[in-house]
C-alpha cells in the first residue's frame, strides 16, 4: 500500500507488449488502478491485450496465484467470462514477465466486452440479482482452489477491520472519524467473536463495479481482476459486493437493493443463519474501511484527493443508514433474526388482528416461542421447554433430515401435481405400499382438516348417502363440512342434523364398553331420514379424553358399520405415523380395512401436507362429476419433506422407540398415581398418554386441578395439554424424538406440580 504506482507511459505500454508477448501494438490507455497499472491496448484501432504492470513490491507468487485462481475459475464455471492470463513466449508454464527498467513484473490478459465502473445506481433488480448470483458462482468456483499465499492480510479485506483504529487519525471530518469508529467497535464486539465459526476458503474479495465489466444489460460480462484474494469467510465477498452496488442509494432502498443481490447470491449459496445475521456489521465494516484506507492514502500523498476521496460521501451514507435503523433493524430488514416484541405487546397485537373467534393462548403467561429442537422449546428469554404435547413435528423439532430435504426441493423447483415430480409419485407408491392391498389411491390435499373433507365428500359420492357418525367429543378438522363432525368444537352443544355421536368405551368406569351406543346413534340418524355414509374415528380417541381401544370392540364396530352400508374412515392426523410404536397407522392394531386414512399434522414435521389414502373404486364414483385437484396438495417440497418423515422413522427405528419410550413413561407415571390420589388412570399407547386428574375417592373428573397442574408444569419447563370433554385429563403427546432420558424430566415436574396442587 506504499509502495509507489509503476510509472509507464500508454505509449510504453503498447511497446512493452510487443517487446515481453510478441504482440504489435500501436497505442494504450491506461485504466487506473490502486497500485498497479493496467492498460488496455491497442493494435490498428481494436483492442488486443490488457497489460498489467505490478507495484515493485508485489510478491511474484501472488502473481502467480491470481494466474492459477483465474485459470481454476474459467475451468470450473466457464460461463463467468474471466479474464485469462497470457502465457510469455517460449515459457509455455510462466504467466508473468519481467520488466527490469522497472523491476515490476508484467502480464497481458484476453480483452473482454463489456463496460467498466459503470454506476451502481443505474443497475436494475435484475442485474442486482445477477451480480449476487456471479458473486457466489465466483466464491462457489473458488472453493475447491487453494494456494499458500491466499493466507495473506489485504487492508481491504473485513476480517482485519480492527486495523483501522490505527488510520482514525488520518481522516480529517469528526463526523466520519467517530462513525468508523462506531463501526470498528461494533465489529470487534459482534463480529470478532464470531468470525471464527463462519464459512472460510479462498474468495475472490472484491467484485464491485471497479474490478468488473458489465454488458448492456448491466449483468456481469468479466472479472478482470484477482488481486485481493484471499483466504477469509464468504461475508469478505459480500462486503465490497454489498458496498458497491448499493453505493448512493439510501434510506428504505438501501436495503431494497441489498436484499435483490442477497437474492441472486443464496440462490446459488444459501447462506447459514449466523453469516446473514452479520451482514450488516460487515457491510458497514467495509464502508468504513474505504474512508480509513483512502484518508490514509491521502494523507500519505499516495492518491489523488479527489480520485481517492471519491466512495467516502456514499460509504459514509451507508453507515449512517445501517445505524439509523440500529443493527437490529438492518439485521432483520437483510434477512436476519428477528428481536422478538415484548410478551404482552405482541399477545395485544396478535388479539387485534386475529379477531376473537381465534382459539386463546395457552396459559395465563403465554408461552412466547423462539426456537426448537428435537423434544426441546426454547422461549425468547432463553428458557428451554420439554414439549410433551406437539404431535405435529412427528420426528422432533427442526429434525436436519426434514428441514435439509424442504431447503433442497425448494432451491429446485415447487409446482403443482398437474406437472410430472418424482416426489409426489414416490410418496404415494410409499403410503400405499404401507397399507392394506386394497388401499390403492392417494390424492394429496395440504391438512388434516382437508384430508377429512375429502374423505366425506368422496363417501358421499360413493354411497349416496348424507349421514355420518363419529364420537361424542372428536375432532376431525376446521372446514364446514368436518366442523360439523368435531362435537370438540360444538360450543352450543348441537350437532347439525346429518350427524350423529356415540359415546367411546370408558374402561375406567367401566361404562359404554359394548357396541349398544354405537348401534343407537345409528338408529337416530336412520330415524331422522339420514342413512350412514361414513364413520369417523381417531383411532386413539385423543380429543375424547386418550384411550387404549380394545381391537375387538373396534372390529365389531367396524362390521356394524359396514352392514349399515357406511364407510369407515381412520382418522391418522393425531394418531398416526408411529404414534402407538406397534406400526405407522394406528388402525392396524384393529385388525380392520378402513375405507379411508386420512393422514395430516405429521406427515411433513410440520410442513403443510395431508393426503387421503382410499380405493380406486370409491374414487371411481367422482369421475365425469367432479375434478379432485389441490394446487399445493402434494406440491415436490411438501412430497419431500413428508418422504423425509417417512425415511426418518425407518432409520432411527422409531416405533421401536416409540414402544419402549411409552411402555417406561406409563410405568413411571402409573408408580407416580400410587403418591397422588388425584391420578385417578393413566392410560394410553405408544407415546399418546392420557393421565386422569380426578377428585381424591372417587371417578368425579377434577377440571380444575388438571389446569392447574397443566400450568404448573408450564412453569417448571414441561409442556402437556388437556382433553377430553370435561378437560381433565392431561394429554401427553411429545414428538417421537422423545425418549427415557426424558421420563424422569416429565415424571418429577409432574410430581412436584401435583403436591403443589394437592399439599401431598
């Protein structure tokens, strides 16, 4: 950075041409440069060479190592136009030529089209996101290249921001001078830190509309220059990238175009959580190095004032946008984390915009969420949950698998059924292939509620019927048609005339075990003019309260119903995908051939996707009628991510685990009931357990200590819900992630917040 610029004429430069590469050439024009010269030379009026003249002090192996890099680069992405180092003449393996008057080594690059330092603001979104895009194809064709001298300390390069402490002295306006060292402070309180775990390889450092040349349409045409590569993370591309395309745009639009580019580079690489969260650190890091580094050269009588002056107004600007929002608000307007509003402030606005027929929060301190892993919650305030209740991420929060599998689709393509994927076709063929022979159709919808629509819309094509029945407090979805068979959400207590409910075995009180409910809700819907056209059943009655249904009670439902002429549909949304530990789908534990499964919350971990498995036949009946079609409905991201699911329960054997973790968790608890009389039953299988909470000497279904002890597991970091249609019993139902090591978690919180309740 002292050492002077190489002092040779235009007129030189197309003599020196000829003299190192053989070329003839009549006339240069010198393209300006840091510390180098380049000149771009001529032969009968058209262009024929670029010449760059290195500083005196230039190590030769770094000449050689931008030779390699450019060469490297055009072998992996041809298509990114670099340009190529020419070789001398008769020294077919050298790339750079001495010029002894002036002990400064010399190389000839090809001519490229294109325009040089066009200005930033004239580059539309689509070029924005095209120069994003050739940032990372750059960084991504560099990441295979590496070179002893990459590992070098460039001035430019954020890494060593902290070095421009040392140049304060030498920038002249206070305003500037303390807003670099805002910067500097932040980066070594912030950044530094962090640096260590970012992303490293060798990165080009410095793609800006200096150091390239652009088309017509403002799009990348070459990289003319390799100078200030280096080793150091992929924020060091982004930086210089970020400061000279938004150069002299401000306030909202500042990161309105930050973001175009940041576009165009994660399509190519996305970028991990805690490098987007840095970006604006290291984006204002590199402003302030062009003010540190160019006062510096100024004051050292290296540069023109005026040419070495020219970014400071903009780089300057730039700080003072990022600050005028706070790091928090860049971070979040360029893609980062969110600093989440204060509990109270966000449950006001969630209650003002999602109106009052939304379900409550849970709790009277609600649980404000912020990250997930495996059977863990963590809040804003940093406190970790067990979730012993979320059935919808099936194999455990955020599990890599499923969320790897939704990041990889979605970077390819996402589209609807009408369009051939692989995904969707292979999913099906799997959910097929897990059911009984005659389960032969799926149709993909995006939720449970969907799922169980469809189910009754298809039954009643093919029956022709209009009756339905289920138990007397399921739930079985949102849409008008299942609402009217949920009884769960029946707040007037009144069911529509077409459906009728039965009351589900109670083995605790020993009441409703025969089939005499079943078969009278069918007389009553018969009486009122509705034949059966369907039964719905969650196969573990989770809304009615969890219970272990024994199979031949369900067979002979299953044969009542089927002699009535109704269809049977299983209701696998909370029930299945290995939630019992004996199979994937819980009815199979029956021993029936349900004429429809509906499958819904944890088919994707959480992703939106549901299906109705059934018979070609019953499908048959909508045919010429009626188009089956969901846009999004088994769209390849969705089909990914539940085929994800799928993989991930046959490779950690999870209904083995599902078994066992279940057999120890209902022991514990039931050794738990012996201490306190209010666990009137425990109950349930696989991992769906109902614990009873009722009044000490008796059956009578205690509601209000079972809230109470909900809540007080809440504040002892353990999270369950409450069922059934008196709300006392507390409904366990955690990911399948969970396992022994978090019995005792649950067992003891669930100890200490029954005494509490109970004094005992």
């Amino acid at each position: 950075m002292r050492a002077d610029r190489p002092r040779l004429s235009p007129g030189g430069a197309a003599a020196l041409l000829g003299e190192l590469f053989g070329v003839a050439a009549d006339d240069a024009r010198d393209l300006g440069s840091e510390r180098d010269q380049a000149f771009l030379v001529f032969s009968c009026g058209s262009p024929v060479a670029v010449l760059k003249v290195s500083n005196p002090a230039e190590d030769p192996e770094v000449l050689d190592m931008e030779s390699a890099a450019a060469r490297h680069v055009h072998h992996v992405d041809p298509g990114l136009g670099v340009a190529l180092p020419w070789t001398v003449p008769g020294r077919p393996d050298t790339y750079r030529a001495e010029w002894s008057e002036g002990a400064c080594w010399v190389r000839a690059y090809d001519v490229l089209a294109g325009t040089g330092r066009v200005s930033a603001t004239t580059l539309d979104d689509r070029a924005l996101r095209a120069w994003g895009s050739t940032s990372a194809r750059l960084g991504r064709a560099l990441r295979g290249f590496t070179h002893p001298k990459a590992h070098r300390t460039m001035p430019w390069d954020v890494q060593h921001t902290a070095r421009a402490r040392d140049l304060l002295g030498h920038i002249p306006d206070d305003a500037e001078r303390a807003a670099v060292e805002r910067v500097v402070d932040r980066f070594e309180e912030v950044v530094a830190p962090a640096w260590p775990r970012l992303r490293t390889q060798v990165v080009h450092g410095d793609l800006t509309v200096d150091n390239a040349l652009t088309a017509a349409d403002g799009t990348v045409s070459g990289i003319v220059d390799f100078g200030d590569m280096s080793h150091a993370t992929l924020l060091t591309d982004l930086a210089p990238l970020l400061e000279s395309l938004v150069c002299g745009r401000t306030g909202e639009e500042m990161f309105r175009a930050a973001r175009l580019v940041l576009d165009g580079y994660e399509q190519v690489t996305p970028l991990e959580p805690e490098e987007v969260d840095l970006l604006a650190e290291v984006w204002a890091a590199r402003s302030a190095l062009t003010i540190a580094i160019s006062e510096w050269r100024v004051a050292q009588g290296l540069e023109d004032p005026v040419f070495a002056r020219r970014y400071n107004a903009p780089a300057a600007a730039t700080i003072a946008g990022l600050e005028a929002v706070g790091w928090d608000g860049a971070r979040r307007r360029l893609g980062g984390r969110r600093v989440e509003a204060p509990t109270a402030g966000l449950a006001r606005r969630r209650d003002a915009v999602f109106g009052p027929a939304t379900e409550p929060l849970s709790y009277d301190e609600p649980l404000h969420v912020a990250s997930a892993e495996g059977v863990w919650i963590t809040d804003v305030a940093g406190r970790r949950y067990l979730d012993c209740y979320n059935n919808v991420p099936c194999v455990g929060h955020a599990h890599p698998r499923v969320t790897a599998a939704i990041s990889r689709q979605a970077r390819r393509i996402n589209t609807h059924t009408r369009y051939l994927s692989e995904p969707a076709v292979e999913l099906a063929e799997r959910l097929v292939a897990s059911c009984p022979p005659g389960l032969d159709t799926v149709l993909f919808v995006n939720s449970g509620s969907e799922a169980n629509d469809l189910a009754w819309r298809l039954a009643r094509a093919a029956t022709g019927r209009d009756g339905v029945l289920c138990t007397d407090f399921a739930y079985h979805g949102l849409t008008e048609a299942v609402a009217a068979v949920s009884p769960e959400a029946w707040l007037d207590g009144r069911g529509p005339d077409h459906v009728e409910t039965w009351t589900p075995p109670d083995p605790y009180r020993g009441t409703a075990l025969g089939e005499e409910s079943f078969a009278a809700a069918l007389e009553r819907l018969r009486a009122r003019g509705h034949e059966p056209a369907a039964v719905y059943l969650d196969p573990l009655l989770t809304s009615d309260g969890v219970v272990d249904l024994d199979p031949a009670h369900v067979r002979a439902l299953h044969r009542r119903a089927k002699a009535a002429g109704a269809l049977w549909i299983a209701d696998e949304v909370q029930a299945g995908h290995g939630r019992t530990g004996e199979a994937l789908w819980a009815f199979s534990r029956f021993g029936i051939e349900p004429d429809f499964v509906t499958l819904g919350k944890p088919m994707g971990n959480g992703h939106p996707v549901a299906a109705v498995i059934t018979r070609s036949d019953l499908v048959r009946a909508t045919v010429g009628r009626t188009v089956i079609f969901s846009t999004f409905g088994g769209n390849p991201v969705s089909a990914a991510a539940a085929l994800a699911v799928l993989d991930v329960i046959d490779d950690e054997r999870v209904l083995d685990r599902v078994r066992h973790t279940g057999e120890t968790l209902r022991a514990a608890l039931r050794a738990l009931a012996d201490r306190h009389p209010a666990i009137g039953d425990v109950r349930g299988a696989g991992l769906a357990v109902g614990v009873e909470i009722v009044h000490p000497g008796g059956t009578r279904p205690d509601r209000a200590t079972a809230v109470a002890v909900r809540d007080g597991l809440r504040g002892r970091g353990v999270l369950v819900g409450t069922t059934a249609r008196a709300g006392n019993v507390l409904k366990i139902r955690p990911p399948l992630a969970f396992t022994d090591r978090e019995v005792p978690v649950l067992v003891d919180a669930l100890d200490a917040a029954l005494a509490e309740q109970t004094g005992r």
